[in-house]
C-alpha cells in the first residue's frame, strides 16, 4: 500500500513539473469562476499560475486536505497569482505548504502555512517584471528544518540559515522561536506578517502587545524594523493577543533581509547622549568664598 501511494505521489510531482505552461493556459482561460486545485505538488523549478481566476482552496477532492505542496529547495516551485485571480477558503486544512508568488500590483495576502497551521503573510505591491513569493516555516529560525510535504525534513530553510535567535540588534529585547517567513522580491513594498495562538505572543510579550514589532535577519543579526499593530488584521477581526498582524510603516525591498519574523521591542530607553570618548559634564555649585580677607590702616575721614 505504501508502495503504490509513493508511486502515485511521483507521478503527481512529474506531472505539474512537466506542464505547468499547459495547465496554466487552460485553467486561467477556461475556468474563471472558480479553480478547485488541492493535494497536488508543485515541483523543483515548476510553476502553477491562477489568472483572473478563483482558487477555491477549501474544495479538496477524495476527502483530501486541500493544501498545495511546492518545492521549497532551490529552485523552488510555486502557486502563482496574476491578473485579477483572487483565492477563497484558505484555513488550517487548506493553503500552499511551499511557495506562493504574486505578479500582481495590487496588495496580496499569501495564501501559506506548514504543519497544518495556516500563516498568510502579505505584501502591498509587485509587478510582472518583478514578482514577489513568500513561503511560511513553523519551525524556530535557530533550526530553521521543517517537515517536509514530501514527508520527513527539509533541510535548512532559506539558504544562508541558520538564523540564531540570541543575536539581536539594538533595541530589541526577544525573538519568535517558533517560526519565521522566507518573503523575496525586488519591488518596495511594505510587509504584513500574522499570529495566533499557537505564536504565543502573550509570553512572548509577557502580555504587552505594543511591544511586538517585525524583524529581519541582515545575514548576521535580528534588527527591528518600525512597525504597526493592524487594526483590521488579515484574518478578519481585529489584532489582539491571541491572533492578529502587523505591518511595517515603510516600504522595504523584501530581499534585503533573508527572513523575517516576529519580536519583541526593548521597554528601556537608555541615555545615549554621551557617547564613548566624549567628557562628562561635571556640575558646578556657586559656593560662598572661603579666602581670608585682612583689612588694616582703615581710618575715619
């Protein structure tokens, strides 16, 4: 039985390896009110793009969960979106558990996840010369080796890992040890990331959410980055302790850092005023003189 389940696996990552162009063309052209692709797997440098189309995530087939596998090894391969296509249902049970790419220049949430938990992550802008792709790990960056779709585990995860989770810049306090988002692309844009309950943001915090900020990994340390709790989160309601997101205030080039993920801001402001090799100030009292004065001679007119 395994056997036969292995081999039927094979020829599905074979298949939209080979004519990721076919199926392209046909479903963006004959599909337009809705695409209901799942348990398929996208491999090493294929391609599967969803154009002024839905994708209807939540539909699986033979009772299957309705999560898109993609190679996450260079060269990966990825679930596209483009022109006008949209996705609907994407949950716990059904998302791309690898690689999402938008060649869109409008805002797009990633439909993504890993280990059955769903993690969109979203990004403001791209273009078609220079599309953006993400891909979630839940996983701590320090290991940065997640299990893999394919069954067992990736190796380490983006190239350039591991990324240690003790080696912070300035003004930050602590780093999320439980996962981290792989977010490319050469379009300034600004980013969105999400929690919820399984991030544990409340210890992470110790239940100060004004705290939490987006990081990114610069190749040898964490740095902040300024960021703003959402109002209205990417998963609907509002952004609270237990689930949520946040967005950076500026645009960035999403690859300038190699990973992002979630931390936590230093409470302290210290004094930074004086710095090294500059003299301190030393206060001066005015103090009463204390000279003796001798007075001789002194007549009356």
């Amino acid at each position: 039985m395994k056997l036969t389940t292995l081999s039927c696996y094979r020829y599905k990552v074979t298949f939209n390896y080979l004519f990721v162009i076919f199926l392209t063309l046909i479903y963006s052209q004959s599909y337009a009110q809705g695409i209901n692709f799942s348990a398929i797997y996208i491999g090493s440098g294929g391609e599967m793009a969803i154009h002024d189309a839905t994708q209807n995530f939540h539909v699986a087939t033979n009772g299957q969960l309705g999560i898109i596998g993609t190679e996450r090894v260079v060269p990966q391969g990825y679930f596209s979106f483009a022109g006008t296509a949209r996705y609907v249902g994407a949950q716990d049970s059904a998302y791309v558990d690898g690689y999402s790419k938008t060649y869109m220049t409008t805002p797009f949430i990633f439909p993504i996840g890993n280990n059955n938990k769903y993690r969109p992550a979203a990004i403001s802008t791209a273009t078609i010369a220079n599309p953006a792709s993400a891909a979630y790990y839940l996983v701590s960056p320090k290991t940065a080796t997640t299990t893999s779709f394919k069954g067992g585990l990736e190796p380490v995860l983006p190239s350039g890992g591991t990324f240690n989770t003790d080696l912070m810049g300035i003004g930050i306090q602590a780093v999320d040890t439980l996962e981290y988002w792989d977010i490319n692309g050469a379009t300034e844009a600004k980013i969105t990331l999400t929690w919820n309950i399984t991030s544990d943001i409340t210890t992470m915090t110790v239940n100060n959410l004004a705290l939490l900020t987006i990081l990114g990994w610069d190749g040898a340390k964490w740095m902040k980055i300024p960021s703003t709790l959402d109002i209205t989160s990417l998963f609907g309601g509002g952004s609270n302790i237990s689930s949520g997101s946040i967005t950076t205030n500026s645009t960035i080039v999403p690859d300038v850092y190699s990973i992002y993920t979630l931390g936590v801001l230093s409470n302290l402001t210290p004094d930074l005023t004086i710095g090294l090799g500059q003299p301190v100030p030393v206060p001066i009292v005015a103090q009463p003189s204390l000279i003796p004065v001798t007075v001789t001679n002194i007549g009356l007119g």
